[in-house]
C-alpha cells in the first residue's frame, strides 16, 4: 500500500502485537534514526526486550538524520512546542512525505504534517 513512518510508540505496540496496529500492516513501515536511540537506549533493558526490538528494527527501513532533515527538525522547533525526538521524527516523515502513524496526540499541532493519531 505504500511507504508510512512509525512513530516509536507504534513500534512498541506492533512489536506486543497489538490489534490497534493490525489495520496498518497493509503499509510497509519506516523509522526515523531516533526511534532505534530512543528502543534500544533503555537503561537496564531486559535482554530479550532488547533482542525482539533489534530483530524488529532490522525488518524495516531506517532513515538517517540528514542534513535536510535537521533544517526542517530546526523549523519545527522554531514553530512548535515539541520534544527534539518529535520534531526528529515529523521532520523525517516531512522531508520523505509520507505519513506519519502515532498514538502521541500533538503530532496533531502539525499543520504540514499528514499523520494517522491512533487511540489506545
């Protein structure tokens, strides 16, 4: 169906293997860099959480901070109140357009932004 970015939330949600998720798989998923720093830069990590998050990160594509992407991210923050994350991973799906699927609601503020805000 097409390329979507997920937001680190999504990816812990799909990892549990939660039904809020399943309506999306139809998409091929996307993470922005800051996704794998914030799953797998958890202090004390269980062992086994951190291996199923590195063989999920592995099965989808990872967008790298580029130089585009942290003008926009610079904007972003500019213009909104948002986490550098938040404003990593909008800025990512901005400059890829594409949309962006979340359960975080201020992702909502963004006006430039196409996102899909799921409720759990």
């Amino acid at each position: 169906m097409g390329l979507i970015i997920i937001d680190t939330n999504i990816v812990i949600y799909a990892i549990k293997g939660l039904k809020l998720v399943e309506p999306y798989l139809e998409y091929d998923f996307a993470i922005s860099e800051i996704t794998t720093i914030e799953l797998l830069g958890v202090k004390n990590i269980d062992p086994e959480i951190l291996l199923g998050r590195k063989k999920y990160l592995g099965s989808i594509t990872n967008f790298s901070l580029t130089p585009e992407i942290r003008e926009i991210t610079i904007r972003l923050k500019q213009k909104y109140t948002l986490k550098i994350p938040d404003a990593i991973i909008a800025a990512t799906a901005l400059y890829y357009d594409v949309t962006l699927l979340t359960a975080d609601k201020d992702f909502d503020k963004l006006k430039e932004l196409t996102s899909i805000i799921v409720s759990i």
